[in-house]
C-alpha cells in the first residue's frame, strides 16, 4: 500500500491522457458503436480479488456471528455482493505492517503455531462461501530470527514454505500463489531459491508472484525475466502495485500474465466506487492486467489508524455490530457477478469512449457473453450502439449503478437488425449479461451505530493462553494474554524481545495496544502494571490519530518508568503533506507535570489516567502525582505501552469520569 498512488488519490484524476494510450487498445473515434466480436481474440480474465493485510481485517472475526456472516457473505459469497474471486492475506511478520501487526506463524526457530492471528479463520470463510475462490498470500515483514535479520536468506524462504504447508495441513487450504516481500526491491537469485524450496516442499502447485513494487522498480522484475530463462520460469504471475492502468510494451510482451496484485481508491464511498469502477475496466484496457486486487475488502480497523475507511465495506464496531455496505461493494459486483475466471475478454469491445470505457467477456464454452461499461467522465447521456458480429444475438439483461440507486435491474435489450441500443446515463456503471445465473442484490439489515459503553473491564481470565485479547489493535509488539508468574490468574504481556525485518522503509514504535471508542469523551483508565528492569510502561487516553512511524499516538500518556520516574505529556498531532495517509506525530513542548517515585522492582502498580473535561490527573497506587488543566485533546480511545524489555498488565478498566 501504497506511495505510488498518493499523488491521484489526492487529486482525485483517473483521466488517463492522451500520451498514455501508446499501451491501449485503440480509442474508437466518437460516436463508433462496440464490437461483439468473439473472433477478435483476448486474453482470459483471472478474476477480482481482495487484500486482507495490514491488520486490516482485526475487528471483523470480533463481531457478533450473525453479522459477521453477513458481511462475509457481502464479500465472499457469489451473486450476493461485491463476491471477491481472490483472496490474499498477509504472512504475519510481526511488524507494524499499515493499520497494526499481524501474527506470526513461526516467532522462533522452534516454534510452530498455525492458529494465530485470524488470517487463517478468513480464508477458511471465504473459501467455504465459494469453494473456486482463488487464495494468495504475502509478507509484509517477517521475525528478526530468520536470515539474521536478513530477509533475503533460506531460512525466510523456509518459513514461507512452512506457512503454505501448514495452510494445507492444519486447515485444509491450498493456497494457489506466493509473493516475496510486500513493495520491497527484489531479488532474482532469491526468487529462483524460494521456487526451489517450494518445490522441495512438495509445493509444486504455488505459483510465485513478482515484484509486488509500486514504484519503477516494480517493471524491473519484467527485465530480469527476460535475461533470466530460470528467474522467467520461476514467476507464474507478474505483481505490481498502484500502476494506474499503466504496463509498458516489455511486460505485455513477456508472455507472462500481469496482475494488479494490490490497487484500488482506499475508500469504499460512491467517489471510491467511480474510481474502481475505472480501475477494473482500464487496467485490462491500457495495461493488459488480467487480474486487479483490492486493498482493502473491508474497513475492520479503527478510524484513528492510517488510510481510514480503505474498505469497499465498514465493520469496525463490534460492539453494536453496525456495519456498512457501501457502493464500491456494488461496483465490485458489476464485473464479479457477471463474469469468472477463465472467461475471456474480447478486445473488439475493451476500448475507451468518450466519457467512458467497455469491457466484454466471453464464457469458457462460448455460450455467455458480459459487458461492464462504466461512464464516470461522461457530461450527458449518450447512446451507445453494440454490434453482433460473429454473435447470436441473445437477449441482454441490464443492471445499473449510480450514485442514488445502486445494482437496480432495468428491462432486457433485444438486438434489434443486429445491433443493441443502450441510453447511458454520466457517472454510472451498466453491466449487460445473457447470463441468468442469480444476479441479486443481498439485503440484510445490520444494527445502528452505536457509541461502546462504559465502564469496561477485562481481567484476561475469559482468553486461552496465547490468546489477543478482545478489541485490542497491537500497533508494535505483540501483547497476548498469558499466566501470571505469581498464580494470580492471567495477564497481557508483551512477548516480543525486539523488533522484527520491516518493510518499505517503515518503522516501528515502542510496543503499543490501543482499543475502544474514538468517541470516548471522560473517562478513567486503570490498570496494574509489572515492570521489567531498566523498562517503562505508558497509559495512553483519548487517543485520537495513531501512526505507522515512531512517533506515539496524538492523544495523552501517563509513563512510568522502573527507576522511578513518571511523565504526563499530550502528545500532539503533526501532519505532514498527506495528512490522512501517513499521519505523523510529535512530542511538542515540555512535559504537563513529572517526578520521582520510589519504585521497587518486580512488583505490581495501579496506574490510573483520568480525564473529564480539561481536568487531567495520574494516580499511582491510589495516590495522585499530579492534575493539570489542558484542552489538547478532548475524545478518543485508550491504550497501553512499554518498551521492548517488556512488562505485564492486569484488571484493564476503563469507568466513566466522575466530574
């Protein structure tokens, strides 16, 4: 996810230029009518698919069961909703990989766990909702251990083998392909080491997609290929991310089909319809990809996080269960409810017009045909012509999206002297089939938004070992629910010692968890606390932005460390040139209030942060450090914190403020 793309997500263009249409099929001059033509030839269409990574999927396995059913149906199931026909999740790394960490499969040499996380749990519905669904997979960043730090290494090459394996052992997926590391510059020797290792594995059937880049270097891969007859054999698909319909002539040529393998508007509302409604169509008419994924399927990550609302739907309430679906779901469902993989496109009708663009595809037997025209750059209506040459002429039945009626069934066309006549409406999307296969438009009913109640508590006793605990978005370091070292009963703790490999340039902060309502207003957070030697633990309260860099969340925190010391600052928010893509924080000013406590090592504390209106006051072992006035921040969640050596946590509660 994600650089290349910022520029247009800012702007908002999608209108390709003139000077880019050299890797296009030829624009017809105004006014020519669609060609239905099936000796035209075209390549075969490998389906829609969605991204689930970047944590961005946490929230969802949280909700009440009935709803999560329903939203996977909205994503999964075929002739529902958006249907996805492709599934990749993220290979947990540990790392802060966009919206938080995804667990790992393997945190050490000699540990195997292929329970963790709920990556496992997302495929496994997917898959049950469309048995043909298509399942990938990615890492993003990966456990310090392998290689030495070095991701490049054997020993990573290994560990992607084993998360495959275990897929198919543990929970009886295959996985259909591979990548290597998520945006990352590639490397050939290792390539051709992991389809080796692969193939040793007994993995013969998963393809290895390459580079998944989303600058210049992402069409490096095609260059290497060519000169490479192994590295060539080796990359089943080609992967680039963010292209904006662009592929240049080298790629086209390799013989190699080319994949979206991550794109998309990160926005799910009707502007973020229009534009994939853009991107399905042209990325097979300029680039030649014949397979587009979206990041991200759903929006199941908190508001504060990075990229919010990146999802063709919301659920990022499990405690109402309120979830959203919004118009991508339906622009989505213009191409995957009408076409599948293995149909092929048929070039005479992939062709811009003015204010628009057509695609068509043909079924594998030959008997089916679809078209999916969108007219998001269209002034006015304007009547669009299809001719049947080579073509029965069949009845067409027309589905129509726009911005106040979404996937509405209009009446049939009949070919009337072998042509159909369509009036097309601007900013909209039309999808003609003579397939009468159960198109539909899922109607379910999900609760009203409703803000998460207080007070709440969570004395970990209700988790197994090993377990996340319930609401928790770990942004760095993996906090899990564990046994007390004094039989006292279970704990969150911090496991991990330090930083894993990341990715892309990112870079994690100091372990932190945050949970809750961003519409939390007072309240107190209470929590006990263990430190370790030489360590530091934080309470964090209404925290309103948290970032994917080093910088701790904009909100207020209460730090203790074991020699001592405590802090309150408010830490506020700093926005850098794309604010609502990569949020920046900073430590402005001097601290609220400090001192010195006398600490003992090895013991428990109460910690408390508590806040109504502008009054603030800290409190530890029932005793007030300080209270001061500040209108810095006025709503948001809490959280926890420490550093990497470590601490515990028990009897979590957050209650409503007593003015």
């Amino acid at each position: 996810m994600k650089k290349a793309c910022i520029c247009w997500l800012l702007t908002g263009l999608f209108i390709l230029s003139a000077s880019a249409q050299t890797n296009s099929l030829e624009l017809p001059p105004a006014g020519e009518m669609i060609e239905l033509n099936p000796a035209a030839g075209g390549q075969v269409f490998e389906g829609i698919g969605a991204v689930s990574a970047g944590a961005s999927s946490r929230l969802l396995i949280e909700y009440p069961e009935r709803q999560r059913r329903e939203v996977l149906d909205y994503l999964f199931k075929p002739h529902f909703g958006a249907g996805f026909q492709h599934l990749k999740v993220e290979i947990g790394g540990e790392v802060n990989s966009t919206d938080g960490v995804e667990l790992t499969h393997e945190r050490s040499r000699t540990d195997r766990n292929f329970n963790r996380g709920y990556e496992w749990w997302l495929m496994r519905e997917a898959k049950r909702r469309n048995g043909n669904l298509t399942l990938d997979s990615l890492a993003w960043g990966a456990p310090g251990w392998l290689g030495g730090g070095k991701f490049y290494s054997q020993e990573t090459a290994d560990y992607l083998a084993d998360f495959l394996a275990g897929a198919r052992r543990v929970h009886h997926l295959d996985i259909d392909y591979t990548g290597i590391w998520n945006e990352t510059a590639h490397n050939a020797e290792w390539i051709k080491r992991l389809r080796r290792t692969l193939d040793h594995a007994g993995l013969q059937h998963v393809g290895i997609v390459a580079a998944d880049d989303y600058d210049q270097g992402g069409w490096k891969i095609v260059e290497d290929m060519k000169k490479d007859p192994e590295l060539r054999a080796a990359v089943a698909r080609v992967g680039v991310h963010y292209r904006d319909s662009q592929s240049p002539p080298a790629a086209q040529s390799i013989g190699c089909p080319l994949w979206s393998s991550e794109d998309g508007p990160w926005r799910g509302d009707w502007e973020g319809a229009r534009r994939i409604a853009q991107i399905l169509n042209r990325n097979y008419i300029v680039g030649r990809f014949t397979k587009t994924e979206i990041w991200s399927p759903v929006t199941a990550y908190y508001d504060t996080l990075p990229l919010p609302g990146s999802g063709v739907m919301r659920a990022n309430e499990p405690w109402s269960g309120h979830y959203e679906v919004q118009p991508a779901v339906w622009a989505v469902a213009h191409t995957t409810q009408f076409a599948g993989p293995g149909w092929r496109y048929l070039d005479s009708a992939c062709r811009r017009f003015a204010g628009g663009s057509s695609v068509a595809l043909q079924s594998p037997s030959g008997r089916d045909l679809s078209v999916i025209i969108e007219t998001m750059d269209a002034k006015a209506a304007q009547l669009l012509e299809l001719s049947t040459t080579g073509w029965p002429g069949k009845t067409l039945h027309v589905w129509r999206t726009t911005r106040e009626s979404q996937f509405e069934r209009l009446p049939d066309l009949r070919p009337v002297a072998g042509k159909y006549s369509l009036t097309v409406l601007p900013a909209a999307i039309y999808s003609l089939t003579t397939t009468t296969t159960g198109q539909r438009k899922g109607d379910r009913h999900p609760p009203a938004s409703q803000t998460l109640g207080l007070p709440y508590l969570d004395d970990f006793s209700s988790y197994p070992v090993g377990a996340s605990p319930r609401l928790f978005a770990d942004q760095a370091g993996v906090f899990e629910v564990q046994p007390r070292d004094d039989g006292q009963g279970n704990c969150l703790r911090q496991v991990l010692a330090a930083k894993g490999i990341e990715w892309s340039g990112h870079k994690d902060p100091a372990p932190e968890s945050v949970l809750g309502d961003a519409r939390w207003t007072d309240y107190t957070i209470s929590v006990d606390a263990r430190l370790e030697p030489d360590s530091d633990v934080s309470v964090l309260g209404r925290v309103s932005v948290i970032p994917n860099n080093t910088h701790l969340p904009a909100g207020y925190d209460f730090k203790v460390c074991a020699n001592g010391h405590w802090e309150l600052r408010a830490i506020s928010t700093v926005l850098g040139n794309q604010p609502w893509v990569f949020h920046t924080t900073g430590e402005t000013g001097p601290p609220l209030a400090e001192g010195r406590a006398d600490l003992p090592p090895h013991q428990w504390y109460h910690l408390e942060l508590g806040m109504a209106g502008d009054r603030v006051a800290i409190l530890l072992d029932g005793r007030i450090l300080a209270t001061v006035h500040d209108r810095t921040h006025q709503h948001g969640q809490a959280g926890l914190g420490c550093d990497w050596r470590g601490a515990e946590f028990a009897h979590f509660s957050i209650q409503p403020a007593v003015h």
